[in-house]
C-alpha cells in the first residue's frame, strides 16, 4: 500500500470520528498522521515494521493502525465507523467546501442523509436557517454539487438548456461563415425534452458538405475530432456533444432518425419510405400519420393514436392560468407572501397563486402551527383585498406521516381552500408500506393533490418504491389531482405515468415548488414532461380559469 493511501485511509477516519463526535484529541492525532504521512520521503511498505513507531509524529497506537493496513489492505476501525454512517453522508465528504463539522449538522439538525437531498435543501433556502451556514455557504455547495453530479456524464436537462441554445448560437453564427445557405437543428434527447440528457446532439444539413466537415474540426468553441457517423467533442462538465452532418436534401430526414427513439423511427419509417422530405411533416403524411410531436417520440402508444388521428393537443405554457405549491418566508421560502403573489400576477400574468406552506411536522422548514396558519390566513384575506381580481388560495403542503394520516386535524384542514399532501420522511419503507402509506392520505376527504407522489430526486435519489396503478386508481376514485413537480430535479409524477392517470380520468397539475420568485419558471420544465406525458390543458387542474379552479375547490370540500 503506499503512502498516499494510507494517507487517505487515516485522513477518512479521522474525519468519520469527527462526525461521529469522538474523542477530539484522539482525532487530531490522526488528523496530523495523515499529514505527516503524506509528505515522508521514504515509502512506509519498505520500512521494518518494528521501526515505524519510531517514526516523527507517529507513535504506537498510530504505528499499529498503519501496521494492520501495510499487512491487510483494511481498517477494522474504519470499517466498523462506516458501518455506523449513512453512504450519502460519507460521499458527502468528497464535495468542497464542506467538513465534518457542516456535513454533522447537515446529518444531525436537517436530517439530510444525501447529497441528492443536499442538493435539494440547497434550492429550497434550507441550509441558511441551520448553525454556520449562510447563504453565500449555501451556493457554493450548490455549485460544487453540480460540478460532483456532472462528473458521470449525466446532466439534468435545466442543467443543459442555456449550454445547449448558446452552442445553438455559435454554430448558426459559424455556419453563416462557412456555408451560408445550411440547416442546423438539435435532435435526440435535448430535443424529446427528456428530463436526463446523456448527451447533446446536432444535425446540419450542408449545401457544401465537404467544406463544414473540414472546418468543424477547426470549430473552437469545441475540440471536435471526427467519428465514423458524427464528430464528437465533450466539454469540461463531462457533456458529451455529437454533431451529424448531411447533404442538405437529407436535413430533414436525418433529424427525424436523431430525434425519436430508435423503435419509434423504423416504425414511422417503415410505413413513410426513406424520402427524401421537404420537412418532418411530409414524412409523418406519407406514413398516413397525423404529426408527432418530438416530445412523444417514445415509443409508447402514439404511432397507433396518429393513425387514428387521436393524439392530444398537448398543453403549452401559455395554457397555464395558476401556480399551485408554492412556499414563502412563513416556512422556508426566500419571499414573502405578497412578493410572491405581486410576481405571480404582475409579472407571469397569472390569475391566481396556491400558497402551500409547509406544515408543522416539517419544523426543519419552519412549518405552520395552528396558531401561524390561522396569522398566514389573515394575510391571505388582507392582501385578496389589495390584489383583486388576482387570489391567492389558502393552501398547506401536508406532510403525510408514516401512518399515512396529515398532520393537521379536520378542524385544521377543512379552513384550507386546497391541501397538497405530501411525504418528505420515512422515505426507505418497502413497497407494500410505502404504497398503503399513500392510499390512506389518498383517501382522506381533505387532500386534494398528491405532490411529488415518489420523492424522487433524479440523478441522485430513486424514488420509494410504489404500486403506481394501485395509487392512480385511488386518486381516480377519490377525485384527487397528482401532481407534477415542474422542480428540475424532481419531474415527478414520472411522465411515463402520465398517460395511465389520464385513462383514468386523474387530473394532473404542473406546480413549481417554487421556494422564491424565480421558482415560479420552473413550471417550464413541468410543461417539457407533461407534453411528454401526452398532457392536454383541460385536464390541468392549473390551466383552469380562476372562475373554473374556484369551483374545482369548493366542490371537493367535505
């Protein structure tokens, strides 16, 4: 073993012992071991033995544990300390910026247990309101985060959008240059909206084929080397980039067989012929298809739903009336109530807002008592006379508890206009208990929106195993909306769920969980899933007028 590991090795442990509040004098000798052991000038595995607690700085309780490590490749210590920790708490040692004593906290006082949910705390303004941390804290852990989950080469698709149209840019601006009169477009997943992006990919249709593909490999935003189907390049982040180019004659045809995936292309293709095509039009109508749009290119049931002409008129963002869930400075949001609301009407031109708070389990997010709900209401009631016509509807993020009841009494939830229950504990249950956990709060008569039905946080949490037909069912015979958590990083009800609840006749709502102003933009990246899903305005629960939604409410009442 050489030193630099064993280096590491001491370096992990003393930094566990920290978190694990040991003995501080007996951490820090550690902690100066693998100091001292980093920067010896002599290997320690070709040292005797018996001379190594001879050694400066290393004496016999240190000596043994470097002992056990050249003779075995382990540590019992070590290994029993990990035993103790949570996985995510230890991968949380790996990000910079923060050490045993922050990560404590983190694990102690906020009950976070990954750096999925970190990272999560991160957006939601959680990590200013713990000992130590401060807001400036809090971004740069969110930054190192990002560069840490960018590091496998998956990226959210919020994390890519502003890379990805500003590269979109570059090469239009490029092209202009080099072959004026070409066609540029993005394909593959960045173009299906997918909510993982594996890689980004671009077509040009050249009317000087040979001359784009010399000069592309000069193209200097990029370090482009040339591939047997495209040229590829990956950046800095760890993003991979492919770029197709074709004959001109050939653009369209070519971002057909880039965008879908690889079962919905020899489909369509088999019934459409292999072109050449005006444009993606011509060639969903000579498969006797009605166009698909890119987002449902999956495979799932809509080539049969073309032929038919029976695809959805899938909803836009423009269809959007309301924003339901959202949080302000009465829990854990960074704005207050009416700055909320200001920006919700005077800015997106929305008719109404759902406040939804969190509730008072949830005492990490300062949630609402009864007495703070009944003070949250009367503000409600004072700034509806300030801002009429626009509302703010009176609702509470609920925390389901393990048993699967709310938090609140009726006498509690009956004075909410609407109740978004959600579980943010308890989250490793198995798929049985989570599942009846679900139905119960499902079940009772006061819940009017199943948020962020799994918990998922992508890239770095799976979500808690549940039956999903056995929960849409439910929420179809007790007439309660799911919800879609527009959150990048949630994206949940997962949109390949979509199309079932819609059988059933669930509404979906796309709500941003926005925990500050800017968090109301995300209900862009809920709008992406949901035309994934094969979502249609009317049956958005937030596409409802204000006149529709207020009806909407008053008639689930109990």
């Amino acid at each position: 073993m050489e030193n630099k590991t064993i280096a590491r090795t001491l370096r992990l442990l003393s930094q566990l012992m920290e978190l694990h509040e040991e003995n501080p004098f007996k951490i820090k000798s550690i902690a100066n071991a693998y100091f001292k052991v980093d920067k010896l000038p002599f290997a320690l595995k070709d040292k005797p033995i018996e001379d190594i607690d001879k050694i400066d700085g290393i004496g016999k309780g240190l000596a043994a544990k470097i002992i056990e490590l050249l003779q075995t490749g382990a540590l019992k210590e070590l290994n029993d300390i990990i035993q103790q920790t949570p996985e995510g708490i230890i991968e949380m040692l790996g990000i910079k910026g923060i050490g045993p004593k922050k990560i404590l906290i983190i694990w102690r006082d906020l009950n976070i247990e990954s750096i999925g949910e970190l990272y999560y705390a991160c957006n939601e303004n959680r990590l200013i309101e713990a000992k130590g941390f401060g807001l400036k804290t809090q971004e740069e852990i969110k930054k190192a985060i990002e560069f840490k989950l960018a590091a496998n080469g998956r990226f959210l698709y919020a994390q890519v959008e502003g890379f990805a149209e500003a590269l979109f840019d570059e090469i239009s601006k490029w092209l202009i240059e080099v072959d004026k009169d070409s066609l540029l477009g993005l394909t593959g997943q960045y173009r299906r909206a997918c909510e993982i992006i594996d890689e980004l990919e671009f077509v040009i249709g050249a009317e000087n084929i040979e001359k784009v593909q010399t000069n592309l490999e000069l193209f200097e935003p990029l370090s482009l080397i040339r591939g047997e189907e495209a040229f590829i390049a990956t950046t800095e982040t760890g993003l991979r980039i492919k770029i197709f180019v074709v004959e001109k004659a050939d653009f369209y045809l070519e971002q057909f067989k880039q965008t879908g995936n690889a079962e919905h292309v020899e489909k369509v293709l088999r019934l459409a012929g292999n072109g050449p095509f005006a444009n993606e039009e011509e060639i969903y109508s000579k498969a006797g298809l009605t166009f698909i749009a890119p987002e449902l290119r999956e495979d799932f049931d809509e080539i049969e739903l073309a032929k038919n002409n029976n695809l959805p008129k899938l909803i836009t963002y423009d269809d959007l009336k309301g924003s339901l869930h959202n949080h302000s400075t009465w829990s854990d949001g960074v704005h207050t109530l009416e700055q909320m609301a200001v920006y919700c009407k005077e800015i997106l031109n929305m008719q109404y807002l759902g406040i939804c708070d969190h509730s008072k389990t949830a005492v990490y997010a300062k949630g609402l008592n009864e007495q703070r709900v009944y003070g949250q209401h009367q503000e409600i009631d004072e700034l509806n006379k300030k801002l009429t016509p626009f509302k703010i509807f009176k609702g509470i993020e609920s925390d389901i508890l393990s048993d699967g009841s709310l938090d609140y009494s009726d006498d509690i939830l009956k004075t909410f206009d609407f109740v978004v229950a959600s579980v943010h504990s308890n989250l490793r249950m198995d798929e049985a208990k989570a599942t009846a956990r679900l139905l119960k709060a499902i079940e009772n008569p006061y819940t009017t929106i199943l948020g962020h039905p799994t918990g998922r946080l992508l890239l770095s949490r799976a979500g808690y195993p549940i039956d999903y037909k056995k929960i849409i069912d439910a929420c179809a015979a007790n007439n309660v909306v799911i919800e879609i958590n527009a959150n990048p990083l949630r994206l949940d009800l997962d949109w390949r769920w979509h199309r079932y609840a819609l059988e059933k006749g669930v509404l979906l709502s796309v709500n941003p969980d926005a925990h500050r102003t800017e968090g109301f933009h995300d209900m862009k990246y809920g709008i992406l899933v949901a035309r994934k899903g094969g979502l249609s305005a009317d049956k958005c629960l937030n596409a409802f007028s204000l006149e529709g939604i207020t009806e909407y409410f008053n008639s689930k009442k109990p």
